[in-house]
C-alpha cells in the first residue's frame, strides 16, 4: 500500500493548481494545442476507425447491490405498440430510454471526481458541491477538448502475455520500453490509452464477477510524475482503475487517483475496449493515431459515458 506521506509529497510537488490561471477547469487538456490537433489529424492514412467503447450491454459494472448498476435499456413504444396500433396516422414510431451512472461503462472521470482531504483541481472547495452537480471541474468543459493524438501502449503484448496478472503494477520503465518496442515517443497534449488485456480476459470467460472491484493490473503510483513529465493531455486503460489494484488491498485504496485528479488536474479514462485496435497496431506496427473521445455536455457531473474514436 502507497503511504499517505507519499501522497501528500506527490499531490503538493506535481500539483498543476494555478499552471493555467487560477480560473482553470481543464487541468492537463491545456497541454493540447491548435497545432497538435492538425498534426493527429494528418494521422488519418487508411480511414479505418476503430470504435473504443464497450457494448452497454456488458455488465462492466460488475458489483450487485452498489451504487452502480448496469445500463438498463427500456422502450416506451415499441414494433409491438405500432403493430397493434397503439400509434395511429402517418407518423409510426418508437422511443426508448436508458438509465445508467454515468461511470458504469466506458467513461471519462472529471476533475470534480475525486478529491484529497477535500481538496478539488485548482483549490475549488468540496462545499459547493451539492446535489445539483458540481459548481467547477464539470465534465461539461472538456465537451470540445478530446481530441489529439492517440497512442495505444500495448503493454501485455510487450510483456508477451494475454493479460497482465491481477495486482501486476505496471512502471514507468516498463511504459517507456513499451514505448521503444513500438517506435513511439510520448509527446506534449498526446492522449495515452494502456491496453493490460484485462478486459479481455472477462470478454473470453463469458463471466464479468470481479471485473469493477478486486484486484487488477494497472499503473504504478509513481505513474503520477511520468505523467507530469510527458505533459500528456490525458490517460485510459481497459481496466476499472487504470492504477494497480493490488491483491493485498483490503478495502478499495486509489493514491494515484488522489493525486492525478485534483492536483494534477488528469482526466481519466475508464474501461475502454482495445482488442481490436490492438490487433490492428500489431499488424501495421503503427501505435499512433486521431483520437477523439467527446463526453455529454453535462454540467456539474463527475464522469461521462464515451465511445471514444481510434483513426488510423
């Protein structure tokens, strides 16, 4: 288990409050420039697009009985209600509606996610936060900020297993050489998602039991100043956490977290599905591409439902 010093020592030399203006809400998305977007978009050589959000029909959120719960889909009106001519005259049509917490799925964490001893991005204070939402760090100032360059570290192939065991912590060093291996650097305002095969192994097993709780492979809490220092604009795993989740953990600890969110002002992205964008980069041996991850337009929410887009 990280120790709260390390924490603390973590939150107050890597924090980013002011770096933007005291105003700030968007934390490390200030990393993407003008310029960056245009050069992720000269990415584009195929046209292929790989869609990374997972089916809402996958219960990722695995925890009967939480506060979470899985998507649930239900029709107003249906073919049936047609059929039987519930909606008469020219206009024949159907309605559905979903529940769903906002971070049950594939999903962006927003800067009013998560706090330290009360503590929000930027120094916003946790009271005015109240059941109508957040009054700062909304997922709704990042509605045109998720678009750059994507890079896919394809760290269980680089360790040249399936899936990276459960409570496995991934270094810096490991990050790098991973890196190395796939002929790609790690730039200013990039957007990095990790691919652990975590989520992959559920999908095989056909059995979801574990996969929003328990241990998981993930980032290593020194991850936080490898972030700091390649001034990413953002960080996604197929994982629940993107950090380790050791097994020796008995209740559900995230230091990382505590520092990335509001210190550092990092969003995160939360269980993306990678499979097929993986097999893709194996084959052409090219990792980078045009991401674009937009979240709803929600003000004051803490976390928004993604399908984000990989263009090669």
């Amino acid at each position: 288990m990280v120790q709260r010093d390390a924490v603390e020592l973590a939150f107050n030399k890597l924090s980013n409050w002011g770096r933007w203006g005291s105003g700030d809400q968007i934390g490390t998305l200030n990393n993407i420039k003008p310029e960056h977007i245009v050069a992720a978009a000269r990415l584009v050589r195929r046209g292929k697009v790989f869609a990374l959000g997972a089916p809402l029909s996958w219960p990722l959120q695995s925890t009967p009985g939480g506060l979470r719960w899985n998507p649930i889909h239900t029709f107003m009106l249906d073919g049936g209600d047609v059929h039987a001519g519930l909606r008469r005259g020219a206009v024949q049509y159907t309605d559905d509606a979903i529940s769903m917490p906002l971070q049950c799925s594939t999903h962006w964490d927003s800067l009013c996610h998560q706090f330290n001893n009360g503590r929000m991005y930027n120094g916003a204070e946790v009271k005015n936060f109240g059941s109508r939402g957040a009054a700062r760090n909304g997922i709704e100032h990042t509605a045109s900020k998720m678009v750059g360059r994507g890079i896919l570290l394809d760290v269980a192939r680089y360790k040249g297993v399936a899936c990276l065991e459960d409570g496995y912590a991934i270094t810096n060093d490991e990050l790098d050489g991973c890196a190395a291996a796939q002929g790609v650097s790690i730039g200013q305002g990039d957007f990095v998602v990790l691919r652990t095969g975590y989520q992959e192994r559920y999908l095989a097993s056909g059995n979801w039991q574990g996969y929003s709780h328990g241990a998981a492979p993930g980032v290593d809490f020194e991850n936080c100043y490898w972030l700091k220092e390649k001034d990413v604009a953002a960080i996604a795993s197929d994982t629940y956490a993107v950090e380790v989740v050791p097994d020796s953990a008995l209740t559900h600890d995230f230091p990382w977290h505590d520092v990335a969110i509001p210190a550092m002002g990092v969003t995160i992205g939360e269980m993306l599905y990678v499979r097929e964008l993986a097999e893709d980069c194996a084959l052409d041996q090219i990792y980078e591409f045009f991401f674009c991850a937009s979240p709803l337009n929600l003000p004051g929410a803490t976390g928004s439902p993604i399908n984000p887009q990989a263009i090669k």
